[in-house]
C-alpha cells in the first residue's frame, strides 16, 4: 500500500521505471533541483511517470502538474501537497 508521502527515492524508482535513467546521469546524486529535462527526461517520460504516481498513491493529478513541476523538488511539493489533502478529508 503507498504511503502518505512520495518520497525522493520513490520518485527515483519511478524514474527508473517509467523511462529508465539517461547514461552520465547519477539519480543516486543531489538532484532535487535539477530540471527533470536536465535530466534526461522528456515529456512523455514524465506523462508516464505521473500516471506511475496515481495508480501507487490511488490520487488524480491535474493535467498541468507534471509539466508545470520542472524539478523533483517540485513535483514532491505539488504531490505531497495533494496527498495531505486527500488524507485530511
């Protein structure tokens, strides 16, 4: 069952597994504040990582979310967000 908050490392594993991880690029790093495209992500790869992010957490993110959220930092703050949210009510 998922947690009440997405972390750094479930959002590297998702990562990994929506997209796989560009070569040179180290996800074990600091890299809260890279640009996911810094990061070899494109837009379809992160499409597909937020879906990976609703079905684990059973949440709706909006259409924007993932493409307004350009870092991991970001997007941890956008979701986290909603988890509290949906958990508070």
């Amino acid at each position: 069952m998922a947690g009440m908050e997405l972390t750094i490392d479930d959002l590297k594993r998702i990562l990994r597994e929506a997209a796989g991880e560009e070569e040179g690029i180290d996800l074990d790093g600091d890299i809260l504040d890279l640009t996911f495209e810094d990061l070899g992500y494109d837009s379809l790869a992160l499409l597909e990582t937020g879906s990976r992010i609703e079905r684990e957490h059973g949440i709706e993110l909006e259409d924007t979310t993932i493409t307004v959220a350009e870092t991991p930092r970001a997007l941890l703050a956008v979701v986290n967000e909603q988890l509290a949210a949906e958990h508070a009510a």
